[in-house]
C-alpha cells in the first residue's frame, strides 16, 4: 500500500511546485523547501496562506491539527 501523500507535498503539488508556491504566498521559494524538507510542521504563519493558495483542497486542518482541531468544524 503507498504511503499518504503528505498535506505539506500536496499543497506544493497542487500549487505546481515550491517557486509557485511561494509566489502565491509572498514567500521565499527557500522558505518553502525548509517546509518540505527540515520543519516538522508548517510555520503557523503560513497556514492560511497556503490554505488559500491550493483553492481549500488542503485546509488548515490537515495542514495542522494541533492549531486547527477538526471539532472547531462541528460547533
């Protein structure tokens, strides 16, 4: 079985690569490979911005439960 596609590799993906990304998000296509390749969860600063970036299809929710809990959904 193939492992999940993670929301990090997702969001770039969907995007069409780091540089796009990072255009999208008024980063440095720098800071989004660190995102990719060192941190261990997306910076809270770019969240929303990379939320927005891939249209919803990746939601702050994947991207990072433990600021974004899936209960805030139900009330």
């Amino acid at each position: 079985m193939p492992n999940k596609e993670r929301p990090i590799d997702e969001v770039v993906r969907l995007a069409g690569g780091q540089a796009e990304l990072a255009r999208r998000c008024s980063t440095s296509q720098p800071r989004i490979w660190q995102c990719v390749h060192r941190n261990k969860r997306v910076p809270a600063d770019l969240v929303i911005p990379f939320e927005r970036a891939v249209g919803g299809k990746v939601t702050r929710f994947d991207l990072r439960p433990d600021l974004y809990p899936r209960e805030e959904l139900a009330g």
